[in-house]
C-alpha cells in the first residue's frame, strides 16, 4: 500500500465517484462524527456521486437512503440497494422476499450454533433490522474478541455453506454468491446507465476490514484508512493506498483532497 497522500494530483482531480464503507470507515469509537456527515455534504456539493456500501441491516440503509447526503446505499453486504429518485427511495433486492425469510431461519439456526461454540459472541443487536443475512457480534457491544476467532466463526458459516465476511465488528453470513461489489455494479448499470469499467479510474473506495477486499480488488485507487492494517491480509487484497489517520478522520482525508482537487 502506498500513503495517500502520494496519490497523483490528476487522479483526486478526476473522481467522480466517491464509493465508502461506514463503520470504522466513516464511524470512529461506533460514533458518526460531524466531521464526516459534512465531508458526504460536501463532496455532493461538488457534485460526486457518493454511495455508501456496508454490512449494517436494511432497516438502517432505508433511513440513511432517506436522510443522510448520498445517492445510494449499499446494505447487508450486497444484498440489498436502497437510492433517491427524486422524492422516494426506491429498492433493489437480490432475492425475493419469500427466499430471504427462508435464508434467515436458517442462517439464525447457525448462528445460534456460533454462539454457543464460541463464548463472548452475541447476535449483534442490529438483527431485527435485517433482511437477508446474520451477524454475530464480536467486537462491538461484546468485550473485542481476536480476529482469529472471527475467522474460525466465518469457517463454522462457511462449513455450513452459507457466505460470511468478517468485518471490523461482525461476522456476517448469508446464502448466496453476492457481494458489495456485485450489488454496486447492478446498481451503477441499472440506475446510472453505467459500465464499472467506465469509472474505475474516476472512482475511489475506502474501506477498513477484510469484507471490503471485493471492492479493494476492483479499484484501482481504493484507500484503506489506516486500521486496515490490523488484518494479516493477502496482498492481493489490500487496497492501492492507506491513509495516515483512521476511521472517520482517515475518510476526512480522502475527502479534503478530493475537494482541494475539485
């Protein structure tokens, strides 16, 4: 990974497109401080396109949709994407309803299994508010338990041949070959009328965790902010660059250079 701050000028001058994780991305300490809710307002202002892609639950991606400056919100790891047309907001899904529910009786079955294998998980509290997936909370409301054992509980999802990604906070599984990337790249053809390939080098993603790697992958000028590297990740999997700050104040800084270019 290179420090962002030795990414070319020409390159900030020409996104369009900026693409963000949200928690410990645009979240610091599990708060969403002013000084990124004003960065979102502000590169819409300049006029990109800002689309917020995460694991949080639909029932949240329905009020951000609705409330914070974005064009469109990724949710349950793409599963779902929720985006202003004028006055509404409307939906796309992966699956139709009747499957999801099916899904979730049985990712519930497997993660009450998780919790019972690994002592101090919890059911992240966020579960009545999803759709499609599951999330065992490891370290967010739970004393922080070690990455090693977020992926062993990914390899218990895996084994049970549900999908699951570990977050900086979670462990999400669902069923189904989906992922952020898959449901951005819908959405940007369906709505936008555009091809990825189009806006790769008009477009940066930040993220902070192994379940943004997808995205990493696909960007050539994604940025981690700077607890990325807390994950013993491929290096194939990181992403292009890495902020000298993290969290919220490592998205400030992708977000003031952008705008200083702009």
């Amino acid at each position: 990974m290179k420090p962002f701050n030795e990414m070319p000028g020409e390159t900030l001058a020409g996104v369009r497109y900026l693409l963000s994780d949200i928690d410990d991305t645009l979240t610091a300490d599990g708060v969403f401080p002013d000084i990124s809710y004003t960065a979102l307002q502000n590169l819409r202002d300049a006029g990109k396109t800002v689309v917020l892609i995460t694991g949080r639950p639909a029932g949240w991606c329905d009020m951000i949709a609705r409330f914070f400056p974005v064009d469109a919100v990724v949710g349950e790891n793409g599963a779902l994407c929720f985006y202003r047309d004028g006055d509404r907001v409307r939906q796309i899904w992966n699956t139709p309803a009747a499957e999801r529910q099916a899904n979730l009786l049985r990712l519930h079955d497997i993660a009450n299994e998780v919790v019972g294998l690994f002592p101090g998980t919890e059911l992240a509290q966020d579960n009545p508010w999803r759709a499609s997936d599951v999330a065992v909370d490891f370290a967010e409301e739970v004393a922080p338990l070690s990455l090693v054992t977020a992926e062993a509980i990914r390899a218990h999802f895996a084994a049970k041949g549900a999908t699951a990604k570990v977050s900086s906070i979670h462990v999400n599984a669902w069923f189904g070959d989906y992922d952020k990337l898959s449901m951005f790249t819908r959405w940007l053809h369906d709505v936008r009328g555009e091809r990825i390939d189009n806006i790769l080098s008009a477009s940066i993603y930040t993220g902070d965790s192994p379940n943004d790697v997808p995205m990493f992958k696909r960007f050539p000028f994604s940025t981690g902010v700077q607890g990325i590297e807390n994950y013993n990740l491929a290096s194939a999997d990181l992403p292009a660059y890495v902020t000298r700050e993290d969290a919220a104040q490592g998205f400030a800084e992708v977000a003031k250079a952008i705008l200083a270019h702009s």
